[in-house]
C-alpha cells in the first residue's frame, strides 16, 4: 500500500509539473521605456530628486505678489492683501506642502485659518481650520471648494503643522473651446485620502457655478489669503508625465520562447 501511495505522488508531482512547463507566462508585448530613476529621499518631507523645490524656507523668490507676507525661521507667513503665485507654470503635477493654521483662534466658519491651494488660478483645494469648526461641508479643510467635502476629516489641532500631498491632472480643451477631458484632483492629508481622483465639474468659484473654459495646458501655482495669518514651508513640485495609451504602444515582436 505504501508502494502504491508513493507511486501516485509521484504521478501526480510530474502530473504538475508537465502542465506547469506546457503553460506560459502572459505578457503584454508591449515595449515599454524604462522608469527613470529618482531619489525619494531619505524621509517623507524631503523633496525627490527630480522635484522643483517652490519654498525652502530662505525667500520667496519663486513667487510673484507677496507684499506683507513675511519668511521667518524657514517659514514663509500670509500677510498683506494679496496672495502669492508661482511665476513657473505647471500641468499634470504633484504637489506637497505643509501648512499650520494660526495657534491663536479668533473666529469661526470661513473665517479661522483661512487660504487655498490654487492649480491655474481656477482649481482650489481648500486649507482651513476644520478642527472642531463647523462650516459647509464642500468648503471645509481638503475639500475641493464648492464640489467635493472630504472622504473624512483629518485636521490637526489649530497651530499645528499639516500636510497636502495633492495629485492634479490638468483638464485637456478641443480647438473648438470644448471640453476633451476635465480636471481630476487626489488629495492626502496628514498621511490620510481625502479626495480620491475626483472629477471636477470645471472651476471652483464662489460666486457661480462651476463650469469650464478653456485654458493653456499649463498654468501657475497659486497660494491665497483669506485674511488669516496662515504659515507655510516645505513646498515642493513634480510635473508628471502621462504613460502613452496602451493602444498606442507597438507590441514587440513575437518570440518563439
């Protein structure tokens, strides 16, 4: 019996063995170009090698307005009555960048650690004090203003730093002024998924509904000021360049392997 017992394993492994070397490994064929290779860093703060650094806590020399604003100690400080705007122009992008909302809290609603991240002067990720501070929901910390509230509310305690890392794809226009493709936002928070590749509706204005109209394919980076002593540092840019379509990618050469 045990003669029999083992006579059958054996059978049975080369069984195995015969349909594992009769099947072949699927792939795609496609060529594809090798990944360029990029430093992260040694922690999750420090800009990659291949990022353009907008803010490293000596001057604002990356930026347009700026008048009031203030950098001290690595830190540059809303001020004055206007905001600040990147004089490079981005596109598909990913952007961090780490921000505190004032210690000290004087107000509520819209009014408490009030500012905005803009894309192209049109596309607005929300920064407020949402920690115990109740506002419309499409207008709160890490919402997309007047489309979309956050999955959840992450916000630290008022003074405290926190960070956006924000994955943008820049909205795509026919000759015509007609719409091919929108605009898409992912946002992290404090390490959390706020907005997972929500689709805009078109610009987030305050005024008036959204809508689209077109634009150049790149556009500034743009910090608001609300009015509200709102701290930054660390902030930092990689444009992103989208894979060709699969369909576009010639499939390589059939091999007899």
């Amino acid at each position: 019996m045990k003669r029999f017992v083992l006579s059958l394993c054996c059978c049975l492994s080369l069984a195995v063995m015969a349909g594992a070397a009769l099947s072949k490994e699927w792939k795609s064929g496609i060529v594809w170009s090798e990944p360029a290779k990029v430093d992260p860093g040694k922690t999750n703060a420090d800009a990659p090698s291949d990022a353009i650094v907008l803010f490293d806590g000596s001057d604002l020399s990356n930026f347009n307005g700026g008048d009031g604003w203030t950098v001290e100690e690595g830190v540059m400080t809303a001020g004055g009555k206007g905001g600040v705007t990147t004089k490079q122009k981005f596109g598909d992008c990913q952007l961090h960048i780490e921000w505190a909302s004032p210690s000290e809290v004087k107000s509520q609603g819209q009014g408490r650690g009030n500012s905005g991240v803009y894309f192209m002067g049109k596309y607005e990720v929300q920064i407020l004090d949402s920690y115990d501070n109740e506002t419309y929901y499409d207008g709160q910390c890490a919402s997309i203003y007047k489309q979309y509230p956050p999955l959840v509310n992450a916000t630290r305690p008022p003074g405290e730093w926190q960070t956006y890392d924000i994955i943008f794809t820049a909205p795509r226009f026919y000759d015509d002024g007609s719409l091919k493709s929108p605009a898409y936002f992912t946002v992290i928070h404090n390490g959390v998924v706020v907005q997972n590749h929500v689709e805009l509706q078109g610009g987030t204005f305050w005024h008036k509904p959204p809508e689209y109209n077109k634009h150049d394919l790149t556009g500034p980076i743009s910090l608001q000021n609300h009015g509200n002593p709102v701290r930054f540092r660390n902030m930092w840019i990689r444009e992103i360049q989208q894979l060709p379509s699969r369909d576009d990618e010639a499939p390589a050469e059939k091999s007899e392997d």
